[in-house]
C-alpha cells in the first residue's frame, strides 16, 4: 500500500509543481489589485518561492511521515506551511536584497502579514489538493469494486457449469441414450420408462444448477432416476436401497451435494466389479448433524486413486455453505467398498448450537 | 467355406443386444458366435473360440477392452466400441483402428463392415501391425493419465479405516517407526515411516 502510494505521489510531482506556480502567480496578481506590497515583480518573487516551499514541505511531510491519523497528517500539513512560508520569506528576501531586519520592522512587506497570508493561502491549496486526490480515491474504489462484482459472477457462472457438466457427464449421457435407443426395438415399454427417467433427471439436475434448493426427498428423486438408469444398463450387477425416515424427508438439504457421492460409487465402485454389488442411501439426525451416508460394496478406493473433481467440489461446496461446520469423510466399508459419510448442521430450529 | 465368426463384448446386456440386431441388418452372412459381459470373458471366448472379428467395449469391468485387445495380440480383427472418451477417440482418429461411437448408427456400422470386409477379402493377416497401434495407445493413455503417487492416506479410526485425501494434510511429522497425520480438525497415527511416504508422494 505505502510503497504504491509513493509511487504515485512521486509519478505527479510535476503536475502538482505546474498547479502551484499557477496558483502563486494568481495570488501575485490578486495581491497587487488589491494594493497590497510594492508592484507585482516583488508579489511574485514571494509568492513563488514561498509558495513553492509550501508545497516542498507538504510533499516531503506527506513521503516520509505521513500516518493514519487524519489528526496527525493536519498537525503535519499546518508545520510544513509555517516552515515553507518562513524558508520561501528568506529565500525571497535573498533574491530581492530586501533585508530581513527592515521587513521583521514592517518594511517594505511585513514577515507577520507573510506569515498570516502564507497559512491562508498554503491551506486553501492544500485543501483543494486533497480533496482532489480524495475524489480520485474513491473512483477508484467504485472501479475496483465493479470488477470485484464482475469476476464474482463470472465466478459463480463457472461454478455452475461445472456442476452442471459433472451432472451431466457426456459418457453417461450418450451410453444412457444408447441403451434407450437399443430398447426403443426390442423392449419398446422399458425404452420409454427410462427415458422418462433421464428426462425426470436432466430436469431435476438443471434446476438444482440454477440454484433452487431442493428438499431431501426431491434430491432422493433425482437419485432415484439416476439409479434406475444406470439398473437398466448394469441390470442386476446394481441393487439399491434409499432409507430416509419420514420426519427428514420435507428437510432442505443442499443441491448436488449426494449425486456426486452416487456417481462415485457406481463408476468407481460398482461398475468396474464383475459382479457388482449394492448401494445404500441412509439419513440419521442427531442434536447437532443431519447424517447422510451413501455405502456401497464395490472395490473400494485404492490409496493412488485420483481424488476426483467431484469429490474435492463437495468439499469446496460444504466449505462455503457452512463455513467449516459441513464435513465429507470417507471410510473404509466392510467387507468391501467404500461409504461415504456427509455431515451438515442440524438447523431445525434455527439454532445451530444447542446444549 | 467357413462362414465368418464375431464376438460382441459390451457390459450392458442392451447394448449387446442392439449391435447383434444390427449387425444381422447390415451383414446377414456374420455369425454372432458368442457375447462376453467383460473382458476376462471375453479373453476366455476368444482363445476357445477364435472368433475372426471382436467387438469391444472400451469400458469394461474387471479388463478392458484396450487390454483385451493387447492380450490377443493380433489373433482378430479388433473393432472398438465407446461412448465417449476424449483421450481414445482422439488416439483412434491417430491411430486408424476402427472404432464405433454409441449410439452406433446404421451408417457408421455400414462402413466398419465395409472395411472389414475388404481387410478379409485381400487375406490380410490381422497384423501386428494393429498391435503395434494398440501398444502405442495404451502407452499414450498410461502416459495422459496421472502418475502414481499416493492420494489417500489410511487412518485408523474408532469407526474404521478413514481415507483422508493427501490435499487436506497440513503436515506429516515423523514419530519412530510411524507417522503423525495432521489434518485441520485431527491427528492420527499411521504405520508408515516418513522415508515411505516420502517415496510415494506428488514431489510437485
């Protein structure tokens, strides 16, 4: 922050040494229509070079002292005047040969009037500088905060095509109409039947990536037709059972968080098994976790097995839905495959922390 | 003459079922000889029956049809049959062994038949020559898949094992002859030396 805030004050130093000699000499002039010093060649020789060592100092202040407190930074801005008007009256005194001792008498411009016209004018400019910069600030605060927006959606539209791609993965999707189009000839009635369930799917999954939140039930639906499809293409190498009791089943429960969890049971489990196997599907409560277990029998997990998208999603997803209070864990099913374990806060009454 | 013989393996008893229907279709004189619901049935089939032609499935439980495919090492004509595998569609169009996309289309399976014929027709060995290609794309498939480190540790729970994705470890600190697990909500012990895990984990 500090040093990029250097390098800007150091990148318009030019700009801000143009405004001041600008500002001096129309002090100069106003000075001199109103009667004040003797002519305008003495006003300006002041007021430049007091004025230019206002603005010195107000930039050396501002480089190497400059602190949080708005308190402080006015302390410091008010000592680099009274030093900038009184080094810029010696300087001016040099170049005019007008000696201190007659001008401390009053003669011909007095040093206390310098002094007084010094803070007034030094403050003004001040002031008109940082209300300047002020304004630059906070527009560049309203653009930075409009790109932050920006990326966030762009964020958000990405996420949802992903979880859209990982429901809708093309080797299910064309393996799925392959079976219905083979049946469509020679079963014309299970064709349909699972048809109907991939549209039932297809439908569910889409409204789940618009973000709509679904009850656990509605999810049991869609994992419902996700299984019967997959029934008819590995027929009786996958059973499955779906125990949910009934005061869980109107519970909302977050989208596409279970599918996943049942697609990495069949592709990773059950599929790849010669004789494949089962998978459960089980919804426990206790005080502080709503319980949701997805078992299968299948090989199990071999520890160099890539951790899939899918799972490292679910993680990412529990992470920002419940802030660390969500978690996914993997164990080891006896005697074979895996369960997978999701634990979300119990929220039924609104309170997550009870006793 | 003898008429010609092929084998369909394909997992899904639907899938069988359809390319045998149309296969009749579009090649009366081939003879379905046999279905393999895998690969190792598959392999048993062939060396029993040596069937001049295979279909297969790419994805198969228990063996695929890639290794089938290497295991007969050019005792038949070997058609492949997927539904969408980027890394082997990509390596096929490379490579020119014949496959078929599902939902196998009429025309598409008119023009494998085609080919098949004309191979058979010129009396053609199956060559090794395929195999070689086979070789190449299992080779390249190995290669565009991850290396083998170690992605799971196992941890022993009070509830059983608990595979903990190596991402969530903080840090391993050895402990003797065994390592301590440190995740963000837990500690455990696992029987592995630090030097073991070392060997087997993602240097990157």
């Amino acid at each position: 922050m500090v040093t990029s805030e250097r390098a800007i004050s150091g990148k318009r130093i030019p700009k801000v040494l143009a405004i001041t000699i600008g500002f001096n000499t129309l002090i100069a002039i106003f000075l001199t229509y109103i009667g004040y010093g003797q002519g305008f060649s003495l006003n300006f020789i002041f007021s430049q070079s007091i004025g230019l060592f206002i603005c010195a100092c107000v930039l050396f202040g501002e480089y190497f002292f400059q602190s949080r407190s708005p308190a402080r930074n006015a302390l410091l801005i008010a000592a680099a005047i009274i030093t900038g008007t009184v080094a810029g009256s010696f300087l001016a005194s040099a170049l005019t040969g007008i000696p201190l001792s007659l001008m401390w008498q009053g003669e011909p411009i007095s040093l206390l009037q310098l002094l007084f016209l010094g803070l007034l004018f030094g403050s003004i400019i001040t002031y008109f500088f940082s209300s300047r910069e002020k304004i630059a600030q906070a527009q560049a605060l309203i653009q930075e905060e409009r790109i932050k927006r920006l990326s966030l959606e762009k964020e958000g539209l990405e996420t949802r095509l992903q979880l859209l791609q990982a429901q809708v993965e093309p080797h299910f999707l064309f393996n799925s109409l392959s079976n219905i189009l083979s049946l469509l000839d020679t079963d014309a009635g299970r064709g349909k039947e699972m048809l109907a369930d991939l549209i039932r799917y297809l439908r569910a999954s889409l409204s789940r990536t618009r973000g709509k939140t679904a009850t656990l039930e509605q999810e049991m639906e869609l994992i419902r037709a996700y299984m019967n499809i997959y029934k008819v293409r590995m027929g009786d190498r996958l059973r499955y059972r779906i125990e949910i009791p009934d005061h869980l089943k109107a519970r909302p429960f977050p989208p596409m968080l279970i599918q996943p969890l049942v697609e990495n049971a069949i592709r990773h489990g059950l599929e790849p098994k010669i004789e494949g196997g089962e998978i459960s599907i089980m919804a426990q409560e206790n005080e502080d976790y709503l319980r949701l277990a997805v078992s299968d029998t299948g090989i199990g997990l071999d520890e160099k097995t890539p951790a899939g998208i899918g799972l490292s999603n679910i993680r990412e997803r529990l992470q920002t839905l419940f802030n660390g209070r969500g978690r996914l864990i993997l164990e080891e099913n006896i005697p074979s495959g895996l369960n997978a374990i999701l634990e979300i806060p119990n929220e039924k009454n609104g309170s997550p922390h009870r006793g | 003459m003898k008429k010609m013989e092929a084998l369909i393996a394909d997992d899904e008893e639907p899938l069988r079922r359809y390319l045998k229907a149309m296969l009749c279709e579009v090649w009366p004189e081939l003879v379905i000889c046999g279905e393999a619901r895998n690969g190792r049935e598959a392999l048993e089939f062939i060396s029993k029956h040596q069937p001049e032609i295979v279909f297969l499935d790419i994805r198969m439980p228990g063996l695929g049809g890639m290794e089938v495919a290497r295991k007969i090492t050019g005792a038949c004509r070997v058609v492949f049959v997927t539904a969408y595998d980027e890394y082997a569609v990509e390596a096929f169009e490379k490579g020119a062994v014949d496959y078929l996309l599902k939902p196998v289309t009429r025309e598409r399976l008119e023009k494998t038949v085609k080919r098949l014929q004309q191979q058979i027709s010129t009396r053609s060995q199956p060559s090794l020559d395929a195999t070689e290609r086979v070789e190449r794309l299992l080779a390249d498939l190995a290669n565009r898949r991850s290396p083998n480190y170690l992605r799971w540790v196992r941890v022993q729970h009070k509830d059983g094992v608990r595979l903990i994705p190596v991402e969530e470890v903080c840090f391993f600190q050895a402990s003797e002859k065994y390592t301590l697990v440190v995740t963000k909500g837990s500690e455990s012990l696992i029987r592995k030396t630090i030097k073991e895990l070392a060997g087997e984990l993602d240097p990157g």
